[in-house]
C-alpha cells in the first residue's frame, strides 16, 4: 500500500483542478491518496481588491508568513510515500498560503525526507519563484523529486491584460469577448492526467531517480529564455520596492498606501515600457548568450539546486 499525500491551496479553483486530473490516474487499491487543503485564518479575498492585490505584494515577496488553520491529526501522524504539493506564484514568488504553511512546524514533520512533487499553476513567471522553493523544501530536508509548471501560453502582454481582469472580476471568460481566456488552457488543465500516468509508473517501482526526465518528455516544464531574464532583474528591483514600501508603515498607515499605489503604477511602467526595451536587447545579444541560455535551461528545468 502507498500513501500519497495532495497538498494544495487555490482561489479560482484552477490548481486545485490541475492537480486532482494529475491524481487521478493513481486512485486504485494499492494506493491511498490524503489530501490537505490549506485554509488561511484570515482567508485572502476573491475576486480582489486593486487594493488589496498591489497591498499583498511586500509581505508575499519577502515571505512572510501568515497564520494557517492547522494540518488535520490522522495526516500528521503517517508517513507519505509521496507528497504532492500545489502552488501558485505570486509576485514572483510562491504565494503567501504555500509559504506560511511551509513555514508551520506540522509541514516540517510531514515533509522531512519525504519525496515531493511540485504543481505549479501560474501565468508564466514561475523560474525564480522554483528556486526560492526548491530552497525551502532543501531547508525542510524534504526531497524534490519532480516539477510540472503548467502557465498560460499566450504572449506575454496578453496574459498580463487577461490575469488582472480574471483577478479582479473572479471571472474566467474571454476579456471584451476579443481577447483568450486567462490563465492555464482548459486543454492542459484536462490532459495534466499524462503526468499522473509517469507518476504511477515510478511510484510502483518505488524509484524517483528518473522522474523529471519523463516529465519533461511529456513537456512538464517550457522554459523560455526571456522570462528568465526579466524574472531574474525583476527580482532584483521587487526586492527594493518591498524593503521600501515596508519601511513606510504598517498595512493601515496612509504613506504606505501611497507606496503601494506608486508600485502599482511603477509595475504598469516596467510591464508595458521597460520589457519591451529589455526584449529587444535580449534579441540583439541573443548569439553571444546562446551557451549560457542552453545551461540555464537545462538547470531550471531540473529539480537541482545550486545556491
Ligand atoms: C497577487 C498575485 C500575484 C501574482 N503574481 C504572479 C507572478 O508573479 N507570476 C505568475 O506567473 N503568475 C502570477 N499570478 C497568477 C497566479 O500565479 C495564479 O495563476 C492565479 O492567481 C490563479 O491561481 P489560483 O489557482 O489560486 O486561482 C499572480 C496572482 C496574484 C493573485
């Protein structure tokens, strides 16, 4: 008998739909599959508050936690053979729930030198928010044995226009009826069962060494040499944005407010002038960078890490 364990946390209900077609192929006898939702003490609003979204930005960038309802007795007391762990980004980075649950003294029982997969549902900057996970789960002693990045594929600056209004409405329809729809495709939300398929197989034989090998064959994980780019200068500059807003004030002081909506227009800024500049810079130098995008992909495709 396997134990496998499904820990997963969503608002539109997009991940946690991703995630249980990946189960799905594993539900027989020989195999028991738990599953923790997480429930945060003061639940985030859907749909948001422009406020409210831009005003989650310094805690969720600088990871820190906030209170979780706890993990219920009969998952604290098993052991997992497999535990598979949902997450969205926010900011690049993962989201306030996954971390703050991450951060309990119940996810390091249950996660410490115990196989995990990570699922990730997002819009297509998840590169460093990975790394920062791969760390924690390092730091967890938990063992990182697969990832599969599932993102909306459409160009860049769509996806940008289309998440804020899902976002904002709680609405996943096509924005005006001219634009696609947000987020993960409904055709790779249906087919992530592939991955549950590869996943039966290697937890049969009890051996996770080539998993993310067969992952990647089945396209767990796109990654694309641009977004790598900008996710790595935008973190440099989202780490002073949050040191700068949150030296400004508590969440009710009005001068951090005033911070915030700046960030909010700096953002629109950075999105629709900057990455547009930095993309024809990346085409220019394009050939001089080819041996380092070529590392990169295979690194931040793997489920290493390098500090
Ligand atoms: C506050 C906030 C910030 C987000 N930042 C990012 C981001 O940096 N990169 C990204 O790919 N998606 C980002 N997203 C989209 C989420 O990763 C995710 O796709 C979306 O919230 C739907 O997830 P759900 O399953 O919780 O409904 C963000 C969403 C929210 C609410």
């Amino acid at each position: 008998m396997k134990n496998v364990l499904v820990i997963h946390y969503s608002q539109s209900g997009q991940l946690t739909e991703i995630v249980n077609n990946i189960v799905s192929p594993l539900t027989s006898d020989a195999i028991q599959v738990d599953y923790h939702e997480i429930k945060m003490e003061q639940p985030f609003p859907f749909p948001w508050k422009e406020k409210d979204f831009y005003g989650a930005f310094p805690e969720t960038y600088q990871q820190i936690p906030q209170k979780v309802k706890p993990i219920s007795l009969d998952i604290l007391n098993k052991k997992y053979d497999l535990i598979i762990l949902g997450y969205q980004i926010w900011y690049l980075t993962p989201s306030i729930p996954i971390n703050s649950f991450l951060n309990t003294t119940d996810a390091k029982k249950i996660l410490k030198n115990t196989p995990v997969i990570t699922v990730i549902g997002c819009r297509n900057m998840w590169i460093m928010a990975q790394e920062k996970m791969k760390k924690k789960l390092l730091d967890l002693e938990a063992n990182l044995v697969g990832n599969i990045a599932l993102v909306d594929r459409h160009i860049n600056h769509i996806s940008v226009i289309t998440i804020a209004k899902w976002m904002m409405t709680g609405k996943k329809e096509r924005y005006l009826g001219i634009f696609p729809k947000p987020g993960v495709s409904q055709k790779d939300i249906d087919e992530a069962g592939k991955f549950g398929s590869i996943l039966l197989k290697h937890l049969k034989e009890n051996n996770f060494n080539n998993l993310q090998d067969a992952f990647l064959h089945a396209n767990a994980v796109k990654i694309k040499p641009f977004l790598v780019l900008t996710d790595k200068r935008a973190n440099i500059l989202f780490s002073k944005w949050a040191n700068l807003i949150q030296s400004k004030g508590n969440k009710n002081s009005k001068k951090r407010a005033f911070w915030v909506k700046f960030f909010s227009y700096y953002l629109l800024f950075a999105i629709w002038i900057i990455a547009p500049i930095v993309f024809i810079l990346f085409l220019l130098t394009y050939v001089f960078s080819i041996h380092k995008i070529k590392k990169d992909r295979v690194y931040y495709s793997s489920v290493k890490y390098i500090e």
